[in-house]
C-alpha cells in the first residue's frame, strides 16, 4: 500500500531540508504553493506541514509562514510548560480561553486560515483537542472570538466632526486591522453580520454619523463602506499569498509581463492602453493609496447620493 499523499509531499519537503536544499530560516513552500504544486487538497497541504513540525524541522513564523528549523526557546517552553499543565479535580487543565484566541490569531497571522485548526493549536499549546473544546467551542466559535479580538485591537476613538470624517475613521480602523491580520477580511461577513462585542460598534458608529439619513439609505451605506474596505483587503490577502508563493511583487510580477503587455497592445485595439503606455509611464500599485483614492470616492458618491436626504 502506497503513502499517503501527505506523507509524499513531507517526504520530498524533508528530503529538501536533509540535502541542505532547504536551509534553516528559508521558507518553505507555502499550503497554496504545495496545492498548486502537488494537486492535492488545502487539507493534505496543511497536514504534510504539520507532520513536519511535529518533527520539529519546521515552524510558524509569524508575519513570514512557515520556516526550516525548530521553533524559538520561547516557543518550545510555552509548549513544554502546556504538557506539565496542571490537571484539577474536575478534569480540567490550566488553560485560559485567551490563550487558545491568540494562538489561532498567531497561526492564522503565519499560515492563513487554511492552516488553522483544533488539533494545531492543542499541539502547539501541548494540550489534548478534545480539551480546547470546553473553552472555545468548535472551530467556527473560534474563529469568531479571534475576529472579535483582532477588532478589539483597534478601538474607535471619539467620533470626529462631521459625517465624512466620521465614516472615514471608521473605515480607516478597519483598514489597519486588516493590515494587521491578511486572514481577518475572509472571516468577516456582510450578508450574515457576526454580533461581536468590538464589530458591532464599527456599524453603529457609521449608523451615527448619518444620523438624519433614510434607515434603510444609511444602513446600505454602512455596508456599502465595510464592502468597499473589505474588498480591498481580501485582494491584499490574495496579493501575500501571491507574493509568498511565487516570490516576486505585484511591480515585479508586471515588469516580467510587460513583453506580452505590449504584445497583446500592438496586436489588438487597445488605444486606451498604447496612450497609457506611449511615454514609458511607470504605474506605482500600492493598496494603501488604493485603499484612499477608493475611500475618497466612495465618500465623495456618498455625500452625492444622500446630501438631498440629510
């Protein structure tokens, strides 16, 4: 009987590292990459990756992905503290639902949500899985605490003055928790709103700038302006992913196309394109100014739209 495809794609990783293909500190390739690599699933992707840091040849390295070497001293003695918990009379361990939150947060923040899961964590913090579950639930009731407590790293002020200012703190609050955690915009959802303690405050916020608006005018422009900014920052979690698996950026990426650009251009009646392109102009993507250029419009439509309403 033949390996399982995870144990296929650990070997071929292990045998990089052994060789010194892959050194200590350089990444490995990435859930995404191995999926795209090995045509395997997301699920047998993250498995192969877990095998291996269960053998302690690679970690997650926060803000980075995952890494050749063992984890940091810091690291292995939070988890060697995990396995000495003490257990209580009642079967319990020594563990708190903040402590479980954060690792989700930590390997999220390395890996993306793919890479997420019950049984990581309870490795990671050297408990049973079957013991996370009388602190955060299943998996989805943990992922709703981690989008609460990534949000709630990023508290409103006092509102400024003036609707646009208002919407604009708003949305730029959001903006930076998104910068801040790339897996945060998949799990935040519009159609079906999650009622958290540090989410709810975002929309209520907006609801009080356009005080004296239609209801229903003001709650679509809530949404219209959590939309927008989410938009936005699922693309910058699609450009990470990008950028991690193929190692070059999005600049990078257009310069080794601009061959087959002006090819396509030539050939086809694209003038719009052959005047952008005719005096070697040189386009700078950056998603911050993006992301304000956007806000600006949207605003600017907003004030259009519901200014006869005010």
């Amino acid at each position: 009987m033949g390996a399982a495809p995870y144990q296929v794609i650990a070997a071929e990783l292990r045998r990089r590292i052994e060789s010194g293909e892959l050194r200590p500190g350089d990444r490995v390739p990435s859930t995404r990459a191995l999926v795209r690599d090995f045509g395997v699933a997301m699920a047998t992707a993250t498995k192969a990756l877990q095998a291996l840091q269960q053998e302690r040849l690679v970690h997650a390295s926060p803000g980075v992905g995952t890494v050749v070497g063992p984890p940091p001293r810091s690291a292995t003695r939070s988890r060697q503290a995990g396995a000495r918990r003490a257990v209580p009379a009642d079967g319990g361990l020594d563990l708190h639902r903040d402590e479980v939150v954060r690792m989700g947060i930590a390997i999220a923040d390395a890996e993306g949500l793919g890479a997420l899961s019950m049984r990581r964590i309870a490795a990671e913090l050297g408990v049973s899985t079957m013991a996370l579950y009388r602190y955060v639930g299943g998996k989805d009731a943990l992922v709703l605490q981690m989008v609460d407590t990534a949000m709630g790293e990023f508290p409103l002020t006092e509102a400024p003055d003036g609707w646009r200012d208002g919407v604009a703190a708003v949305a730029r609050s959001q903006w930076a928790a998104y910068r801040r955690h790339l897996w945060l915009a998949s799990a935040v959802s519009l159609g079906r709103p999650q009622l958290l303690p540090n989410l709810l405050p975002h929309t209520d916020a907006v609801l009080r700038a356009l005080r004296g608006v239609d209801k229903s005018d003001a709650l679509y422009a809530a949404i219209s302006v959590f939309a927008f900014v989410r938009g936005v920052a699922l693309a910058m979690e699609t450009e990470a992913y990008a950028e991690q698996d193929t190692g070059l950026t999005a600049d990078e990426w257009v310069d080794r196309q601009s061959g087959q650009m002006a090819a396509l251009v030539a050939k086809g009646n694209l003038i719009g394109f052959r005047e952008l392109l005719a005096d070697g102009f040189d386009f700078d993507y950056d998603l911050d100014r993006l992301f304000e250029f956007g806000l600006g419009l949207v605003l600017d439509g907003l004030e259009v739209r519901l200014a006869p309403l005010r």
